[in-house]
C-alpha cells in the first residue's frame, strides 16, 4: 500500500475509474461464507486476544543459492495502530495509524461517479479494483467495539485471478491474522464507521494487483452472508 498523509486514495496508482458500465468491464460477484477456525485456516488465524496474538514474520528470501544466515532477515519487528474505517457518501476510506498510510479502499456506487457527497448509497455491497499481500509478515485486524466485518481474501501465489477471491464474513467476536502472502484489502466493516486495531510487519512490503488492468473488472464484495452462497 502506498503511504499518504492526508488525502485518501487508492492503494495502488491509477490513472482513471472506469465504469461498471463500460463495455469491457464486468463485475464479479463474490462468494462470502462465514469464518470460524476451519473455513479461515489456509487463510490466516482468528484472533480471541489481541494483545497476545504475534505477528508472523518472514525470513527475507535467498536472492540465489546462498541461504539466509540463521537469526537475520526477519528482524524488522512490528509496528501498531489505529486502522480506522469511515464510509463517506459512495466512497469506503481506511486509515492505517500504523503505517501513515489513508486510503479509498472500495465504492458502494458505480467508481467513475461515486462521491463523499452520495446520499443514495447501496451498503450492501463494495466494488473493489484491488488487493495486496505482503511477504514480510502477517496482518492483524481487531474490532475494537465488536463490529462485525468482511474480511477479502485470496490464496497466495501471483498467478492470481478474481475467480480466487472469497469474502469471509466475520460476526465481531474475533479478529484475524491475515497470513503472509495472502492477497486482502483492508477489512470492511459492517458500520458507517468502525476503528481497529492493528498490527504488522515493519516492512510492509507490498505487491499488489489491480483487478482493473489486469481482468477488466471490478469485484462486487457482499457485505452480509444473506447477500449470496457459496
């Protein structure tokens, strides 16, 4: 994810929003189920505690044949923070404390019109254009007053496709560890406005895939395990 201090945008650099109308674009629909221990665990961990849940980190990779000497390349440690979650208008924006990073993570309106300003606003769904993993370290994400959220997540590997994503809804009782090299946004929260804590690696290293560009589409994420089965 890009850092921007004051202004929310996209994580990635774009240079237009096309619309879901446009020929060319599609919108895909997500498949959402609900998460507990089984169904989230190629995925990340539920996390019950906070304070002790630790951040998995990653060795840096070996360039070449030489291995990383034993003890080094995961010594970056973790930083924390507010991740604070607002929908303004059409539009959902994320805060991240922990990395000074402010983003516009996804539309609740068509993305080549929405605005802070909507007032018609359809909250049962958001279209996304991206995701993101990170090979250092694992993400935590807790709800601070219980507040239920959708969690987007794809396996690893960068031969990635939109047919791989899976909203997991969770019910507020829990937070997650989102894995290393899992591909995810940051979290939706099923409120007007929500506030997290969260944790990463220092590093926060990032690849990332903009579904736009790449598929010509956006994902149409449900935000309620009623909106659609798996």
């Amino acid at each position: 994810m890009k850092k921007e201090a004051s202004v929310a945008q996209t994580c990635i650099q774009v240079d237009e929003l096309p619309s879901i109308k446009q020929p060319g674009i599609k919108v895909i629909k997500v498949p959402i189920i609900a998460a507990d221990k089984d169904s989230f665990a190629a995925f990340g961990r539920l996390v019950y505690d906070y304070e002790q849940e630790d951040v998995l980190i990653e060795t840096w990779p070996a360039p070449s044949w030489r291995p990383i000497e034993m003890g080094t390349g995961n010594e970056g440690g973790i930083t924390e923070g507010k991740f604070e979650f607002s929908r303004l208008g059409g539009v959902m924006t994320a805060r991240n404390h922990a990395v000074d990073g402010h983003y516009i993570t996804g539309w609740f309106n068509d993305p080549a019109s929405a605005n802070y300003a909507d007032i018609e606003v359809d909250y049962q769904q958001v279209y996304v254009r991206e995701a993101n993993y990170h090979p250092d370290g694992g993400q935590v994400f807790y709800p601070v007053d219980a507040t239920p959220f959708v969690a987007l997540l794809a396996l690893p590997g960068d031969d990635i496709s939109p047919a791989d994503f899976i909203a997991f809804y969770c019910d507020g009782s829990f937070g997650i560890q989102i894995f290393p090299n899992v591909w995810h946004q940051p979290v939706f929260p099923i409120a007007q406005q929500a506030s997290f804590m969260g944790k990463q690696g220092k590093v926060h290293a990032c690849v990332a895939c903009d579904l736009v560009t790449e598929f010509g589409c956006y994902l149409s994420v449900p935000l309620g395990l009623h909106k659609e089965k798996r």
